[in-house]
C-alpha cells in the first residue's frame, strides 16, 4: 500500500479499491459499482440522516428521475448552473422524444411545480422535505471515486416558509443538523459563505461546509442554500396569507452526497488502511479465531450473539485459508474499529481480547463484561478519532496577512478579505488558491490581503 503523506493521491485511489469500497471497473467513466462494506457505510450515513430529519420535522419522500426540458429551463440562471453536466434522453426505444429529458442532477426543477399545486394557503406551510437519490452530472474533469463522480448517492432537503425570516431558521435548523452527522463522522469542519459568484445557481447565498484532507486541499461535503423568493417566481408558488393576499413562499435547500464518505477515507485513515468511525463502521467488531486444539468457532460465534443482543455490529472471520495475522492486516485496513481474538486461552477461560484500531496494546475481558467492554472500547475510538482530527485539521490552517503566506501554507490560510472577485482572482493567480468565502463562524476584520481595503476573515485552499 502506498504511503499516505508521500503521495495521498494514490493511496486514496487505492485504498479505495482494496479495502472493498468501490469496483471502479464498470465500463463508464465515473460510475463506479459500489460494493457490499462500501454500501453499508453510505445506508449507515443515511440511517443517522433520516433519524436527524425526523427529529426536526423534516419528511422523505421519493420524486422521478426523469426531468422534462421544459422544467429545468423554467429557472434559466438554474439551468446555466448545470448546462453543461446534463444528461439528455432524447429517444425512447426508437422513437424520438418530442421533449428532451434529463436524469436528475439536482431537483429543484422536479420538485418545484409541484410545490405550486401542494400549496394554497399559509396553513400548508413550512413544506419540509428531503429525499436520498442517485442524481448524474457530466463530470468532465478527472474522476475521482466518492470525490468527483458522474453517477452519486445525494440526500437533498427542500423547504417553503411564508418569510424570509423563517426560512433563515431553517438554515440554522440545517446547520445544527450538519453539526450532529459531522460528530457522527467525527470530522472537523469550517463554515463559510461563498462568494458571489460560486454561490449555487439560483440562491441568494449559499454556505458550505468544508474540511481539509491530509492532503492538504479542501473538501467541500455539504451546502445550505437561500433561494428567498429566486425559484418562488418563476414556478409560481405562492400562498394566501391570513388577510387572504397572494404572496410567494421563501425557499431553502441542504445538500449532500457521497463525498461524506471521500471525507471518512482522508481524514481518518492511515498508512495501515482505513479507519471507520464506530457509528457508521459496517462492522464495528471483528472477532478472529486463532485455529488451537479445541475449536474456537462455536466460542466465537457464542460471542458474536452476545455482540449482536447489544446492537454491536460485528461478524466472526472463519475463514480458513488465511493466517490469524492476515486477517488482523486484512481488517485494519478495511478499518474496523475493533478486533476480538480468540484462542484456546480464551475459549478455556471464557474470556475475550479486545484490540483497538486506534491504540497499542491488548486486553482481556471476561465473556459476561464483553458487550460492555466492547462499548465502552467503541467510545474510546470514536473519541480518539476526533481528537485526533481536530489536531490535524488545526495543523493544515495558516494564519497568512501577505500573499507570499497564502502560497507557502501546507493546507488552508486564513487571510483577510475585501470580497471582490478581482482580489480573490489575483489570489488565485500567484497561489493556485481558491477563495471558499468568508468565515460564518469567526467575524474577524481588517485590511485585505491583496489590495489593502477593508475586508473580513477568509479561506484560501487548493480544492478537490
């Protein structure tokens, strides 16, 4: 395996593959198939998301995939956001469609004429829904599985408020809701408003949430977007108010996609292999017999059921054909948080060895405290993992207050901004920088790195 700091890129590209994620041999370029451990980790993500939706009154529901041309021109600064990564239909079987349809890249053009029948009057609002889907964008650059895919799993929530004002709550409410599935994952992660011209198609403004990979390039994982009135208008999606008045609802969106994952992979994994936080890790224990006199399967198994009483994740790997000290390889690279060994000292003794992904040393459990050992042991990952995040995450931020800072930090720099694309673009130009915009969280002022004029806190970063 390749060394992780030496060359990211390729250890990514083939941890990807070994450990059982993804097959990228699927004869289309960016559409990847992907793979029994892979797909438990993206239903575990969803799992936590619809609990969380719920939770704040959010509902799932299930649109087509098929959108007609006319409905994604409606919006036309909407439509330009995607032009170019459309896929068309243009026949169907051999007859010529008399209107072009697309697959799915976003769904505010589903979604939103049929907003305009749902809703009449202000007793029908807040609309609050979310859907989990595959959406398809022509991807043209270089490919990258769970980075930068033509074919991907995308959870997207659309609401419609009768204010401005309470669409901004829900932002919020979105916010909150990112910061409850980033514990989940155990990744650190900054706020930032994007600038004008990077916002997405069609809002007011939008917010990313991002975080920076060993690699030291940023990765975007989630959006919160302000449409106010934008996709209101031209749907025609307007309610009456309690005088009776026609008036347009105020809209907001939150999206996400498998990239969540791309994000587990390069931030917690290490030169072993992968390193799957314990809420989303498909197998959260691995139990290993070690081949002695006495059989230590039934022993094995007998300890699996226990596990799986307390709502432990875990699979007994009896393989036969392989060393115990291949699989113990085999499964810190798949990232399994924790390793169970049993041998004939713990089949006699009815006891357990517990092995943490993310610490040296062993120790012995009797059978009767494993389910709460191997809890308390799970907690101790997950908080492991997010220290230990955090500390790198910290350590890819340079604080820069002149351009030649911005081009020598390893990761992000922080700098101050005047927010005119020209400056951002000169940024760019000497650093191979990108702006991500303006810090939410910290409300820093002073005088912009480039041209000298007042400006706030920002983020320059090479992008994925």
């Amino acid at each position: 395996m390749e060394n992780r700091k030496e060359d990211f890129s390729k250890w990514y590209n083939e941890i990807v593959e070994i450990s059982g994620l993804i097959d990228k041999r699927y004869p289309i370029k960016g559409m990847n198939i992907l793979m029994p451990y892979g797909l438990k980790i993206s239903q575990l993500l969803d799992e936590h998301m619809r609990k969380f939706c719920d939770q704040s009154g959010i509902e799932e529901v299930y649109f087509p995939l098929l959108i007609t041309r006319g409905q994604l021109e409606v919006e036309f600064e909407h439509l330009k956001g995607f032009e170019s990564q459309v896929f068309w239909i243009t026949r169907g079987g051999t007859d010529k469609l008399e209107e072009e349809l697309s697959l799915r890249p976003t769904s505010e053009s589903a979604m939103y004429p049929m907003f305009s029948l749902w809703i009449r009057t202000h007793g029908d609002l807040p609309l609050k829904i979310f859907q989990l889907v595959n959406v398809y964008r022509y991807e043209t650059k270089h490919t990258r599985a769970f980075l930068r895919d033509r074919e991907f799993h995308f959870f997207e929530a659309h609401t419609a408020h009768a204010t401005f004002d309470e669409a901004e709550e829900q932002i919020s409410q979105y916010i909150d809701i990112w910061k409850k599935l980033a514990e989940v994952m155990c990744i650190p992660f900054v706020l930032h408003r994007r600038p004008d011209w990077d916002k997405f198609a069609g809002a007011q403004y939008s917010i990313a949430a991002e975080t920076v990979m060993a690699s030291g390039r940023s990765l975007q994982l989630a959006t919160f977007h302000q449409y106010g009135e934008n996709f209101a208008k031209p749907y025609e999606i307007t309610y009456s108010d309690e005088s009776g008045e026609s008036r347009f609802v105020n809209q907001t969106t939150y999206g996400m996609s498998t990239r969540l994952i791309g994000g587990i992979i390069g931030t917690h994994g290490d030169d072993r292999g992968l390193l799957i936080p314990p809420d989303i890790a498909p197998i959260q224990a691995v139990i290993v017999p070690i081949p002695s006199k006495r059989d230590p399967v039934p022993y094995a198994n007998k300890l699996k059921g226990i596990l799986e009483s307390a709502g432990i994740r875990s699979r007994v790997d009896s393989r036969d054909q392989y060393t115990p000290g291949y699989k113990y390889n085999d499964w810190e690279m798949r990232g399994v948080p924790l390793r169970i060994e049993i041998g004939e000292r713990e089949v006699t003794g009815s006891t357990a060895t517990l092995v943490m992904r993310t610490a040296k040393g062993r120790k012995t459990v009797a059978e009767s405290e494993l389910a709460n050992e191997v809890l308390n042991c799970l907690a101790q990952v997950k908080q492991k993992l997010t220290e230990s995040a955090a500390e790198k995450f910290r350590s890819m931020f340079t604080t820069a207050s002149t351009l030649g800072g911005i081009k020598e930090a390893r990761g992000a720099a922080s700098a101050i901004w005047c927010g005119s694309r020209e400056c951002a673009d000169k940024v760019e130009q000497e650093t191979e920088m990108t702006c991500l915009g303006n810090r939410v969280d910290i409300q820093e002022e002073g005088n912009c790195v480039v041209c000298g004029s007042h400006g706030k806190l920002a983020t320059f970063s090479r992008t994925y």
